[in-house]
C-alpha cells in the first residue's frame, strides 16, 4: 500500500455555526499535510435510515432545523460509512468533519451532532457485512456518545483511553488491542487533542505514528474517524505521522 485511502470533501469546509475552535482550518490544514500519503475519495451523504441506526427521530429533526448543519453532519456520517466500506479492504480514513463521538442516541454536544463511528458500524452489522467491532477511543474526551449508543449491544466492543501519561497511554492502548484480532473490524476514533501543544499535553507527533502502527498491526480491517485536535499549526503534521503509521503497518 502506496497511500491510505482517506475520504475527504471540500463539504467539511463548510462554516457552520458552532464553537470557534471547531473550524474549517483543522481539516484544511490536515489536507495539505497528507496530500503525498493519502488517495481521496468523495463520500455520499449518509441517509435517514442510517441515522436511526444510532438516533432518535427528536435528535434528529433538530439538527434538521438547520439545513447547512444538516447537510455537513450527513456527509460526515457518509464519510464515515464510506471509510467503514473501505476498511474491510485494509486501513482506511475518513477526515470528516464535523466530529461525532459526544453525540449519543438521543443528545449531542461537544462540537458533535451525529455519531460518525457508530453509524458506520452499526451499518456495517444491519448488512451483514461484519458480525462483531471493536471501538478505541483515542481523543482527550471520553467518547459518551459512542458508548450511549452501543452499551448493551453484544455486537461492539468500546474501550476509551484516559490515561494520565504517556506511558500510561501505550499501555492502555495495547491492553485495549488484547484480543482486536478476534474482531471482524478494528475502528479508532483519533483525537489528536492530547497532543503536547494541545489541550492534552500529553503526546508528541512520534507518537502518534506509534499509535497507529499499534492500531493497525492489530487487525489488518481498520478504520480511523478523526475526531478532536485543536492546536492547528501542528495538526496536519501529527496526522501525517498517524498516517504514515498505518503504511508503515501494512508494508
């Protein structure tokens, strides 16, 4: 594998109303880092159906309430769903916005309004294509929305790694991946906010090309969803380190 197939949209360029911090410039500026590592795809939008896969029809229509929002959280969710398709295939990411593991089954927030990755599994599992998952949470925030979504479901799995060092992060993440093997899918939601520069300061752009080939040696059917990272000068950098991780994987 030359490059990581990745889907993208200008779509994710769109400025939505919500949180400053939450903008255009993070998934731009990864785009220009990545472009030598990554093959593009467009995604579709991801329909109705699917997302009451993962949410209620009151969550629902009132992220329909705007229509610009609307639109962009629906391609992100496609983004998602199209990146879970590729997985099968071998490593795959999606860098999607806007981010989705705060959206729970009937609430959102924290810059979320549909869960990306739980909509690309459970869609997954609806058409047969995978019987079980595994979910590893990386971002700095725990994913609260992921695990609404799919506790009591015997089908997923979802680990969320908090940890309070560095050393404490390889370690979790590799007690997480124990038994990933035994999983027809391996997905990640990628935070990069626990980034030194970043609200986390807690890893270095290394390390997440360590992260990734943990990830990815794991189970050759693995799928990133970008979720957090903030500090925007150094973004696209730790994820071409992501990235060049996952090749590294695979060669």
């Amino acid at each position: 594998m030359d490059k990581i197939p990745t889907v993208y949209s200008k779509d994710f360029l769109t400025d939505y109303p919500t949180v400053d911090c939450e903008c255009p410039d993070r998934v731009d500026r990864i785009y220009s880092h990545i472009k030598n590592i990554a093959d593009f795809i467009e995604p579709e939008l991801c329909d109705v159906s699917d997302l009451m896969l993962c949410h209620s029809e009151q969550l629902i229509s009132l992220v329909q309430k705007d229509p610009i929002v609307y639109h962009t959280a629906c391609k992100s969710a496609g983004g998602a769903v199209k990146a879970a398709e590729l997985a099968l295939q071998g490593p795959s990411f999606a860098l999607i916005r806007p981010p989705g593991h705060h959206a729970g089954h009937d609430f959102n927030g924290g810059f979320c309004f549909f869960n990306n990755i739980a909509i690309a599994v459970k869609r997954l599992i609806a058409r047969g294509l995978i019987r079980n998952a595994l979910i590893v949470d990386i971002d700095l925030h725990y994913g609260n929305g992921t695990y609404d979504i799919v506790r009591g479901d015997s089908n997923i799995t979802f680990v969320n790694i908090d940890s309070a060092s560095r050393e404490d992060f390889f370690n979790d993440v590799d007690a997480a991946l124990k038994n990933a093997s035994s999983f027809d899918i391996l997905c990640c939601s990628a935070g990069f906010d626990t980034y030194i520069r970043d609200w986390g300061g807690l890893l270095f752009t290394d390390d997440y090309r360590k992260a990734a080939h943990m990830l990815a040696s794991s189970n050759p059917r693995f799928l990133t969803i970008l979720e957090g990272g903030y500090y925007i000068p150094d973004l696209g950098i730790n994820v071409h380190a992501y990235l060049q991780g996952l090749l590294e994987a695979c060669s």
